[in-house]
C-alpha cells in the first residue's frame, strides 16, 4: 500500500517485478558514486521509463485523477 500511495503521490508507477529487477541494477545503469549522484550523462527519466515506469496519467483506470 505504501509504494501504491506514493506512486499515486508522485503520479509514476512501476510494476513490483520490473522495480526489485530495476532497483538491484540503478547504481550500475547511472554509475552512481558514494555520495549517490550519476555519474554518466545518460537521460535520467528515459533510463526509468525503459526499466518500466509508468505515468500512472496515462492509464485509463486513473483517467482526471490530478484534474482537480
């Protein structure tokens, strides 16, 4: 429940499977340093969205949920 609330918080989702795979393999994909900044000059959200991450926006069952 409470990754559901902050995806919906947040207005992203990623399917549990994809985000255990995507969070085991983050720090290598952004060659991530000790103090946790990226150390590549790759498109931070492209890298997201390609390991799964959904703009809950576009999905038909959350249709006008941020209208307000």
């Amino acid at each position: 429940i409470d990754y559901m609330l902050k995806a919906l918080w947040h207005g992203i989702y990623m399917p549990k499977e994809k985000r255990a795979r995507f969070s085991e393999l983050w720090r290598t994909i952004m060659d991530i340093d000790p103090d946790g900044k990226p150390q590549t000059q790759k498109d931070i959200f492209a890298e997201f969205s390609s390991a799964g991450l959904t703009d809950v926006t576009k999905d038909p069952d959350f249709d006008g949920i941020y209208d307000e």
